[in-house]
C-alpha cells in the first residue's frame, strides 16, 4: 500500500526569488504563517525548525534540510519535536510560468498511521493562501494567524 501524499498546487503573481525568500527568510515567514518563521542556514544536511511567534520561542516543527536548490527546490523532513519518530518529508517545487510562478508543496512519506497528516491537510491550504496574498498584495490573510489551539495545530503545517 502506498503512503498518502498532500499535493498543493499555487500560481503566485511574483518572481521565483521573492517566493524562495518567503519561503526560508523568518522576517517573511512571520508576516503571512500566523507569526511563525522558518529558522535554518538552508544547506542539505542542516537542521531547520519552525518556531511559534508566541513569545517563548517554542519550537512546532523540526526536521533537517535534504535539498536545497535555490530558487528552484526545497526539501524537507517534517516532525513534532514530541514525536520525532513521526517524520514526514515536504517538498517546494518553484517554476516560472510567464510573470507567474508556479508553488508546488508535497508533503508526504507519512508513516503509516501518522498523526501528522491530519494536523497539516488543513493547514497547507490556510498558509499557501496567506503566502500568496502576502506576495500580491503585502497582506496576508488573518485565516493563517493562530487563533484557538486546534487551529494552531493545523495551521502548524
């Protein structure tokens, strides 16, 4: 039986760069994932860990970097630091399509029975959108912004 994988395809009025940027730079990620950034140096083989904008510095999301080629792919593992034998792998695939770029997330490699699938299908979709709205407009959109503790978990994407 094959592991599932969530598939996000977005086209974003911007360049590959500015979306490269927003994807690994804290001061970008901040602004449109609820206050949370993306820490790493960004090189294959570094860690990389999503931290909540909660003041504390909590630490969501670790994993370590498998691929980076920038502006074009990155490669992630993907776990709560209280499960880390739940790990799962994310990938960013960036194209150039006209004046558009072409936003392609897939998460996936999800042990069987992973909690994990559940807490990020529904976040995915809330971040994906507040990035875009956030490189088109300079506004991201307050649905990615944690409100109540179950949203937290699943914006935590």
């Amino acid at each position: 039986m094959s592991k599932p994988e969530l598939i996000y395809t977005t086209y974003i009025r911007t360049t590959p760069e500015k979306l490269w940027n927003a994807i690994i730079n804290p001061e970008f990620t901040r602004q449109y994932w609820g206050g949370n950034a993306n820490v790493s140096d960004w090189k294959p083989g570094s860690k990389w860990e999503h931290v909540a904008g909660d003041g504390q510095n909590s630490v969501r999301v670790i994993g370590k970097v498998v691929e980076s080629v920038p502006p074009q792919r990155l490669v992630l593992t993907w776990a709560d630091p209280a499960q880390e034998a739940d790990v799962s792998r994310v990938t960013f695939q960036i194209e150039s399509v006209g004046d558009e770029v072409r936003l392609d997330v897939i998460h996936g490699e999800f042990n069987p029975g992973s909690e994990m699938i559940g807490k990020v299908s529904g976040g995915w979709p809330r971040v994906l959108s507040s990035l875009k709205s956030f490189l088109e407009t300079g506004k991201a959109l307050k649905a990615a912004n944690c409100g109540s503790a179950k949203h937290a978990e699943g914006v935590a994407a």
